[in-house]
C-alpha cells in the first residue's frame, strides 16, 4: 500500500526544497511545485510543512535587496500555513 511519507512524529507531511542558485526562472519553478504541493495535501485534508532551503548564490533570491521574485516569495510565505523559506 501506498503511503504519503515522509511524515513528522505528529502525521505532518514534510518536504524540502532546494535551492542554489541565482535564477529567477528556476526559482519560479520551485515555487510553483511548492504551491502545488501545498495544494494537492491541502485538498485532501492533510497538513503539509514544506521547507525551502537556500545557500551559496541561492541566497540572493531570498534577500530584500536582491530579489527579483520577493514579492512572490511574500505572498507565498503570507499565504501557506506551513511553508517556510
């Protein structure tokens, strides 16, 4: 039988993301499968913490002063319980 893991001690459904580097058509990617993610557990009802990691020249897509999707990233993170960056 198929299963959802990987799941937190509380039946949290746990994914990370990866992100290294500055790009901020791949970064939209990531986003958009974050997004996805979140919604297709959401849909069934099940809790979801997604995590995006960032370092080495992936930091700049995360930093107010060198971002060029920041605004996405805000909204996102404003948006979905559970995602963090």
């Amino acid at each position: 039988m198929a299963s959802d893991s990987p799941q937190g001690g509380n039946g949290t459904r746990q994914v990370a993301l990866h992100v290294n580097f500055n790009d901020p058509e791949r970064l939209n990617y990531v986003l958009n499968n974050a997004e996805n993610i979140y919604q297709y557990y959401h849909q069934k009802g099940m809790k979801i913490e997604i995590r995006i990691i960032a370092h080495g020249p992936g930091l700049h897509m995360f930093r107010d002063d060198t971002s060029p999707v920041k605004e996405r990233v805000s909204n996102l993170a404003a948006s979905q319980d559970g995602l963090s960056f």
